[in-house]
C-alpha cells in the first residue's frame, strides 16, 4: 500500500571564507582590513561598527515537482466502491480502503476482484462453531440472551449496527458498514472453514454461489433493506414447553413460609444489591458477597444470571426466585449435551466453620429427584446450605435419560466457587 509521497526542499546556509591579499578577513566581532603587500598587519587599523538592517525578503521560489499520487484504495486515496478501485488498474483480490460519498467515513472492505461478475465487496459473515448454541454468546446476528423476552441483539439484520472485523471473519460474526451503504445488484455466498486468515478466504472457499439476476436492484440495493423492507427476521414460534417455569416460581414463593419454618433457626438475609446479581451481605455477615450465578450450554461461554429475569436459550428456559430462600429453576425441553452452572460467593465465615456434604435420590409418585449439597456451619455467622438437583420423570415429561449431577465443591469456609454439570438431558428439571 503506497502513501503519498511529498518533496521537502531545505534550504542550506553555506558559510565562505574569503582572503584578500593573502590576509583573511575575519568578519566577527572586530575585523581588519587589507592595505596592500607592502602593509605589515601590524600597522593594519582596526574597525567596528553596527549591523546593518535586515534585507528585504527574497523572491519565492518556483513550485517543486508534484508528488507522487497514492495507490488506488489506499487510506490516502480510497476509492467509492471496489469497482472504482477496479476500474483504475487494481485488479488482485485484498482489502481495501472506499469512501461511499462526501457524507460517509472511510473504512477497509475486502474486494474480490478477481472473481466472475464482480468486482465483489465483502459485507458481512454469519459465523456459527456451535449449532447447538442456538441464541447464545457470539450469535449477533440473532441473540447472545435467547430467543425470548430479552433479546438484546436482534434486528442486526434490518439496523445499521456494525461488528467484528474483516481479519477475524471467518471466527466471529463481521457486520461492515457496506452492508447498509453501498449500492449492489447481486449476491454471493461462500462456506469458508472457522479460522481461515483472510488472505486465503477464497482458496479455501467449500462453496460458492451467486446471483446473477440483478435482485437487488429492486430493493434499495443492499441487505438492510432487504431484510427490512420484504424479508424481515422475526422469531419462530418455539415448541410448546412441557412444563411452566414461571409457575413454578410463583408457587415457591407461596410455600415460602413452610418451607422456613421447617429450618431450625432460620436466619433471613436480604437482597441487597441493586443490579440485582449478587447478594453482599444479606446481614448477619452471611456473605461478604456472594450467591453470584453463572450458567452456560453446551460448553459455551459461563454469563452472568441477573435475579428475577427470564431466559430462554437454544430450548432452556431459566428464573430465579428472591424469595426465602432463594431459587433458581432451569427447564430443559430440547435434548442437550451439557449444562453448566456456576455460583461464587464469598463467605462471612472468613475460613471459620466446618463443611459437611450430602447426596441422595428419592422417588415421588413418577418424579426422580437427584440432590446434592453443601453446608458451612460452626462458625460465628449463620450457616449456609447451598442444594443442587435434579428432576426427572419418563412417563409425566418423557424425560430420556437419567441426568448425571457433578458438582466441584469448595474446600474452605472464606469461599464458596461450585461448579456443578449435568448432562446429557432432555425434558428434565434442574436447580
């Protein structure tokens, strides 16, 4: 890639020495002057005086040579569209700086010159390394939050949001500000391996299709308007879920009172963080902050549960109770290979305390409960119990397999970081 190249001339102060007479004059402070070779420099006569005045200005010099003009698509000379690029005598595949008009900011494209039908100008990718991850981190172009009330990412079809970079497009979803300005009449699709370096996104290309009716044409000439003009992206009605979480939840909290009332002792604590993720210290000194939950599908990215608010993700439904005491419920309706859930807190205890386990199965009409816990207690704080189980039933949900409940337990009273897994599942309920 060139850069515009511009001729400096420095002017340059050349100092001469000039001898008279075989006598230098020395144009300093004090000087001499030359009266002849039959004048010793002894009997020289000396003089001084002041500076002249300061010359007029010299006359401007001429114009030097125009500098060098920058390589089409270069940053110092982008071009509107790869096919302007084209047009002036670049013709290799690469990336590129364009300028859609006076109105839009500059940025890099990737342009496929070389291809039949083109130039082509690369606008977007919709990459996917998990299709069990339906909705879930790194799926902008649907929803990194599921596909249910709280969709933070959708209508990355129909906006001007952009994300992702075109270096990494083939590891993560790329959105380019192309896709919404600039002006195309068709479309090619390539199928290009995860983590193929953009230099070879062609060459290692499986597929390659396109159109050549000039369709979009009749839609504004891109993708925005496409989608949101003719085609736009709404959600698919989900299957009918087995069972209602939110009921659930509901009925917890109106058995609240006997459920504490079977607890010797209990101690209530409070929520007492606004953001509604944690609990800092519930009072008593249970916590120094703690009940802090994390969950992830399929071995995806662990993200942060937010207390009261539902998700629905890639055929999991989750909600939480703040209620005494608190729980968490996750429905599993599509069969899945792994779950993962986390909770960190540190304890009030401060490594005071002992630590006791516990684990059991039970029946309940044609309900299968699997369980298993961990309690801090004989410490100066209140003791803390955290539960986790499992619910199943192959007549009532057609549950198919028998979840396998794993969790890493801590091992001192100052912290509480439990992993549990469970999985494979379908049609079961965990907690």
């Amino acid at each position: 890639m060139s850069c515009l190249l511009v001729r400096t001339f420095v002017l340059t102060l050349l100092l001469l020495a000039t001898a008279c007479q075989g006598h230098l004059l020395d144009f300093g402070k004090c000087a001499c002057s030359c009266r002849g070779d039959d004048q010793d420099a002894e009997n020289a006569v000396p003089f001084s005086g002041p500076k002249g005045d300061i010359g007029p200005p010299g006359k401007q010099g001429p114009p030097g040579d125009a500098g060098a003009v920058a390589e089409w698509g270069s940053a110092s000379n982008p071009g509107q569209t790869c096919s302007e690029i084209f047009a002036n005598g670049v013709n290799e595949d690469g990336v590129y700086f364009i300028k859609p008009d006076r109105y839009s900011s500059m940025f890099q494209v990737y342009c496929d010159m070389e291809s039949p039908g083109g130039p082509w100008t690369l606008v977007a990718s919709v990459h996917e390394n998990n299709p069990q991850g339906m909705c879930t981190t790194g799926d902008k172009w649907s929803s990194e939050q599921g596909n249910g009330k709280y969709v933070h990412s959708a209508g990355n079809w129909e906006n001007t949001n952009i994300f992702g970079n075109i270096q990494s497009a083939t590891s993560d979803d790329f959105k380019s500000p192309a896709y919404f300005n600039l002006k195309a009449r068709n479309l090619m699709v390539w199928h290009v391996p995860n983590n193929t370096p953009a230099s070879k996104y062609k060459s290692k290309a499986s597929v390659m299709y396109k159109t050549n009716n000039d369709f979009l044409t009749n839609y504004n000439g891109n993708l925005r308007s496409l989608f949101k003009n003719k085609y736009p992206m709404e959600k698919t009605k989900q299957a009918q879920n087995k069972f209602d979480i939110n009921k659930l939840v509901r009925a917890t909290r109106k058995i609240s009172p006997q459920i504490t009332a079977a607890v010797p002792n209990w101690n209530p604590y409070e929520y007492d963080d606004l953001a509604k993720q944690a609990i800092f210290d519930g009072g008593s000194d249970i916590f120094d902050t703690g009940n802090q939950l994390y969950f992830s599908l399929n071995d995806g990215e662990l993200f942060p549960i937010t207390y009261e608010e539902k998700y629905s993700i890639g055929g999991v439904t989750l909600n939480t109770s703040t209620g005494y005491p608190f729980f968490m419920y996750l429905w599993v309706q599509e069969s899945i290979a792994r779950l993962m859930f986390k909770v960190d807190s540190e304890l009030g205890a401060d490594g005071e305390g002992e630590i006791v386990t516990y684990s059991g199965t039970f029946d309940q009409g044609v309900f299968s409960v699997t369980y298993k816990a961990q309690e801090v207690y004989a410490a100066t704080d209140p003791s803390i119990m955290q539960v986790y189980f499992t619910i199943s039933s192959p007549q009532a949900w057609e549950s198919e397999t028998s979840p396998i409940l794993t969790p890493v337990w801590s091992s001192n009273t100052g912290f509480l970081n439990h992993l549990v897994t469970v999985g494979p599942v379908k049609n079961i309920l965990f907690g």
